[in-house]
C-alpha cells in the first residue's frame, strides 16, 4: 500500500475515535444534566418543609 493510503486510514481511524470520545462525553454530560433535576427537586421539597 501506498504511504497516503495508510495515512488516510489512520485520520479515519482517529476520526472515529474521536466521535465515539466526544459521544461519550456527551452522554455523560446529558446523565448528569437529569440527576440536576433530581437534586433540585429534593431541595425545593425541604425548603417546602421549612
């Protein structure tokens, strides 16, 4: 193979390793966004106690 075929392979094989990085951040970042829901929701039923 030639030199540019393996050099193209490779940004392929980093693009993609790159989205699958960025896709799990993102699912992260969303998981973490609902649990804020979850909080904020106890906290207001003990300012509601108070």
């Amino acid at each position: 193979m030639d030199n540019i075929t393996v050099l193209t392979w490779m940004f392929f094989i980093l693009s993609l390793f790159i989205f699958y990085l960025i896709g799990r951040f993102t699912l992260n970042l969303i998981r973490q966004h609902y649990n804020i829901y979850d909080i904020l929701f106890e906290l207001e039923e003990e300012e509601i106690k108070k």
